[in-house]
C-alpha cells in the first residue's frame, strides 16, 4: 500500500505540503512502521484558520446553500467510487475489520448524501409580534470551525462534524487523530477533487497537544468540535472558552444495556455482544455494561459465555471478528483492568487471539466478566476495549439507579417485552441516545447524536448537527 501522500499531508488553502516534521505510521496488525505522516503545528494551523477565512470571502461562501449541496452529493459519489481504496486504509491504519472500515465508507457516503440534501432545507421561521413589526430568524454560519476527532471512527466522524459543517455552508479546519490519520487525507483529496473550493476544508495533521491545542484556542475560530476522552474534552473546552467559542463535545461512555427476566434473548444476543465488541471494543457508545435481572443472570451468562468463546481476534484484513487495539500503550492500559478483573471478578468467557497473528500486532481476546457490583471499577471506568461486565438487579428501580449510577451518559438500551416499562425506562434512563429491543439502530445518520454528563454536550447527526454549526439571528422589522 503506498503511502507516499501521507508524507505531504498538510493541506491548506487548497495546496498540499510537508510539515515541519514527522510522525511514524505503525500498522497495529503487525506493530511494524510502514510510512511517515506530516506533523504540522501551531503555524500550519494558524495558515488554515487564516486560509478557511479566505474561503468565506471567496468561491465557498458565494455558493448557494442548493449549490453547496450539490459539491457535498458529488463528493458522496466520489467516496463510493474509491470505497475499496477507502476501507483498506481505514482497515489498516486503525486495525478495524475489513467489513467494518467497508461500511465506514458506505456511512460516510450516506452522511454527505443526506448533509447534501438538507443543506437547503435549513429554514428560518416568522414570529407573530406586535402591531407594525415584522419578526423572522435566520440560520447562519458561525464562520471557521475547527475540527479535532479521534481515531477509532475516521471516516464517520468526518462525515457527521465536517459535512455537517460544510453544508451549513462554515469553512472547516480539521486535525485527524495522530494514530489514524490516513483517511482523513484520502477524504480531503477526494473532495479537492470532487470541486471542494480551495480553502473551505483544510486539514493539519499533528499531535494533540500542539495541533489540536493550537486549534481548539485559536482566536480565529468560531466554533470547535470535539470528539474523544473526557479529560482531553474539559482542555478543549477550557481553551475554546478564552475566547468564547461554542463547543460540540462527544465524550466517552459506560453505556448500560438493560435486560430483564422476559426478554427475548435469542433475539437481544447478537446486540448485547456485537455492543461490546465492535471495532475491538474502541467504541465511546459500545454497551459495557449489561445489566440482568437476577432471576436470568445465570441463563445469560451461559449463554454470553458460548458466545464470547466463538470470538477471534486477527489482522483486520484478514476480517476476523476483532482487529487488533491501536496501540500498545492502549493495549497495555486495557491488559491493566483485565489483571484486576481477573483478580477480582468471575470469567464468564473469552474468546481467542488467531494463531497465525503477527506477534507484533496488538491483540486482545474479548472477555466478559459476571456477577460484578455497580461501584466496581471495570463498571464505573471506559476500558475502551473488547471487555463486558455483567451486573445483576433485582426489579426496574434497581435497575435504573444502576444504570444512571456512572458519570456518563451517552447511550442505553432496554430489552423487555413489557411496552409500558420500555416507555417509562425511555423517559428515566440518564442518556443521549435510548434503544428499546435494539442497540444501535444501524448507526442512522438522521439520528441526534450525543450525551449529557462527562459524555459531553452538543449533538451530532442529523438535522440538530446543522442547527448546531449554525448561529441563529432574529431580525425584527419596524414598518408602521
């Protein structure tokens, strides 16, 4: 796989360049170096701010909010015909399975399709005031915003923050994650040449704490998105707050799943255990924590236990059910709470590492643990990794306090086939997101997205996405 256009991967004002220095490409599948990346800095980002500026003032913000849609459709199309090229390197530079990074590719291609089509139906409203006045609002960009996402879901992120914002007709500065950077490149030069205006989408490659701290307190920035943990989240904030910038922060979760004694659980296994699995567990909305009614807790662990040992954990092209962790150090923190589970907790079941996976690479076995109390560790904490806990409760009160009883509150689900308890847990459960007898809902790119908590604030996906990149204005006319 060539990998020569990471080296010039700083992409500003529609000319692509070096950067001041380089960062190592590590394949997670093997934990071999396979290409260098450019690695801008506080200069390159200040140059794309002022570039993204420009834009503004230029062909991007001429364009109507109908011909802004148009370029993002086309952009759409042009993603699915490079969706092969796409999902290696996805596959390859995060360690997810190849049919994973696919439908990565097919989400983002659905993102721009759908920011395309709503990008002209953002509306205003009139509002009946006094005698003599007339009253409406306008829906306006904020102007520059910037960008900052995370490894684990290039592409998707890309497409509910970045489209999101070019649609409403902002131009986007955007730092990809250092780890995982490679499709955030592809995407970029996809959309240059798709018809993407110079300028309206320039992205800087780099570390967090030089990059994307120079972006989240750059006085040039209207607006900045954030997606990762919650300790990096509260720096993002802070900075961005000097100068009283917004912030959309999608931080991490401890998602329960809650099941109780007359679920359907042929049907609730496939969720409960792809929730905690996917993309090696490296999920903020994975369903960690599986709350059982007592009476089944046993059924279903057995059950949780067949399931988890069929698992295998290979290289991601080799399409196994779990890739590799990203990175050592990651791997090592998640090896940290699976020796204190181990220690502390009961193995429910594991699942395998394949034999023939590189000694080098980052694997993990995926492993749930049961009869574990709420205040334990593994169930207050996000591991961020292929680990499940299962947790006993007693009736719909118990089960509630525990399910509330983190600090998070991303995403839930409720598997029961009593419709008045799912509707009340609807309304009681403490998250952004409620699934009733399903857990994910297929992603849906129309779908508010976000928490409440230390999982952030602001919502991506959707319609509310847009009402978020944009600035409303009331203006009130005196005509006698």
């Amino acid at each position: 796989m060539d990998l020569e256009f990471a080296r010039r991967g700083v992409l500003i004002d529609g000319r692509w360049r070096e950067g001041p220095q380089t960062l190592p490409i590590e394949d997670p599948s093997t934990g071999e170096t396979v290409g260098e990346l450019a690695c801008g800095g506080a200069a390159e980002v200040d140059e794309a701010v002022a570039a993204a500026r420009g834009a503004l003032s230029d062909a991007w913000g001429a364009l109507s909010a109908a011909e802004r849609g148009r370029v993002l459709a086309k952009i759409g199309q042009a993603v699915l015909a490079q969706a092969d090229r796409l999902a290696e390197l996805e596959a390859r530079d995060v360690g997810k399975p190849l049919r994973q990074a696919r439908a990565d590719v097919v989400a983002l291609a659905r993102y721009l399709e759908f920011y395309g089509g709503a990008a002209d139906k953002l509306h205003g409203e009139t509002i009946p005031y006094l005698p003599g006045y007339t009253v409406y609002t306008l829906r306006e960009p904020h102007g520059v915003t910037g960008h900052i996402i995370p490894w684990n879901y290039p592409m998707q992120i890309i497409g509910r923050s970045v489209t999101a914002a070019l649609a409403m007709g902002n131009a986007a500065v955007l730092k990809p994650a250092e780890q995982a950077s490679l499709t955030a490149l592809a995407f970029a030069r996809i959309a240059e040449e798709a018809g993407l205006p110079a300028g309206a989408l320039n992205v800087v490659p780099g570390l967090g704490a030089d990059a994307g701290a120079a972006l989240a307190g750059h006085p040039g920035i209207d607006h900045v998105s954030f997606t990762g943990s919650t300790v990096v989240g509260a720096m993002i904030q802070a900075a961005a707050a000097k100068n009283a910038v917004p912030v959309t922060l999608e931080l991490g979760g401890k998602s329960p799943q809650l099941v109780f004694d007359d679920a359907d659980l042929d049907r609730a296994l496939p969720f409960l255990v792809n929730a905690a699995i996917q993309n090696a567990g490296q999920t903020c909305s994975a369903g960690s924590r599986i709350l059982v009614q007592r009476r089944i807790h046993d059924e279903l662990c057995g059950r949780l236990a067949e399931r988890f040992s069929g698992l295998t954990s290979g290289p991601a092209m080799a399409d196994m059910d779990l890739g590799p962790i990203i990175t050592a150090r990651q791997k090592a923190m998640i090896e940290g709470y699976l020796e204190t589970a181990r220690r502390e907790l009961t193995l429910v079941g594991q699942g395998q590492v394949a034999a023939d996976a590189p000694a080098g690479g980052h694997y993990l076995p995926a492993a749930v643990f049961g009869g574990v109390k709420p205040d334990h560790r593994l169930a207050q904490e996000e591991i961020f990794g292929p680990v499940q806990v299962v947790i006993p409760f007693d009736d719909e009160d118990e089960a509630v306090a525990i399910a509330n009883g983190t600090p998070y509150g991303l995403v839930a689900g409720a598997w029961t086939r009593d419709g008045d308890r799912l509707f009340r847990l609807a309304r009681r459960l403490r998250a952004g997101q409620v699934f009733l007898n399903n857990y994910g809902a297929g992603g849906g790119v129309e779908l508010p997205f976000g928490g409440v908590g230390r999982s952030g604030h602001g919502r991506e996906k959707g319609f509310e996405a847009l009402y978020g990149f944009s600035v409303l204005k009331t203006v009130a006319a005196h005509h006698g």
